[in-house]
C-alpha cells in the first residue's frame, strides 16, 4: 500500500513534470501537439494522486473536491473488482459501485 509521503512524492513528480513540459515548450502554437497532450496528462495524474490519499492513506476525513473524490472513488472501487486480491475489499468495492 502506497504512504502518505510516496503518494504526496508521485504529486511533485506529475506537477514538475507538468511545470517543465509547459514553461519549455512554450505558447501552444497547436493544442493537438504531442507535448501538449503529454503536459496535460501530467496535470491530470497530479490532480488524480491529489485525490488518492483522501481514500488510500487519510480514510474518514472529509474531501475538499467532493465530484473529484467520487470519481476517484469510483475507479478505485473498479480496480478492486478487477483486481481482487483481497475478497473483502472486493465486496465492499462491488455494494459502492
């Protein structure tokens, strides 16, 4: 199970990454650009591991981006479905979902 400071770790990584793509690349001259693409999917796991430690690491203390939180909820509980290792969390996963 990922910690509190790997998953906080992941968050900087995805945000720098995100920093550098988008200071070095300069104006979007064509928003369909590679580099584009790759600087907003950086933006996106940022905000996505932003979301995980409220449901991984800090259980029962409330969200402050409820419709973020639920969708996160949501995946999470379906890699629990796929996945299965553990067949209680399996099971609570599928009365959520």
């Amino acid at each position: 199970m990922m910690t509190r400071g790997s998953l906080l770790s992941l968050q900087l990584v995805a945000l720098a990454t995100f920093l550098l793509l988008s200071v070095t690349a300069g104006a979007w001259r064509n928003p369909d650009a590679v580099v584009a693409t790759i600087a907003g999917m950086r933006g996106v796991v940022a905000m996505t591991v932003q979301n995980a430690p409220a449901q991984i690491a800090l259980k029962n203390i409330p969200t402050t981006a409820p419709m973020t939180t639920n969708v996160t909820r949501l995946m999470l509980d379906f890699a629990a479905m796929l996945i299965g290792l553990d067949a209680a969390d399996s099971a609570k996963a599928k009365e959520r979902a």
